[in-house]
C-alpha cells in the first residue's frame, strides 16, 4: 500500500494536528473505507489550509517569473 508519509518498513504513521483533524473527517465521510485515501486527502487539505493561511497573511510572490529567474 502506497500511503504518503510512511515507509513500506515501517508499522506506525503520524500526523499534524490540522492532518488529524482532515483525517477524522475523510474517514466519517467515507464511513472507514478507503484508509490510503483518506490519509492523501487529509494531507492534501491540510497543505491546502496552510496555503490559504499564507494568502491570508500576505505571504504570496508577486514578483514575474522574469523577475525571479533573474534573482536567481
């Protein structure tokens, strides 16, 4: 099984507490089916949570990619 975040010899996953939080939700919604699916897509929204969080905050490039690539 495939599962982001743990290793194909390891026996245990963790989770961040906004991870746990999807998690508990995808696992009610699809009423403990899916497991691997419900650990990618509470990952997923968690990583989306904090990208709206930064938006939020102001933390966006707003340079061009132009700019950038000069930068670099």
């Amino acid at each position: 099984m495939d599962v982001i975040g743990i290793k194909p010899d390891e026996d245990s996953i963790t989770f961040t507490a906004n991870e746990w939080k999807h998690f508990i939700d995808e696992v009610a919604m699809r009423h403990g089916q899916e497991i691997e699916k419900c650990i990618n897509n509470a990952r997923y929204l968690a990583k989306l949570d904090l990208a709206y969080e930064q938006i939020k905050k102001g933390n966006v490039i707003t340079k061009s990619l132009d700019e950038l690539e000069a930068m670099a």
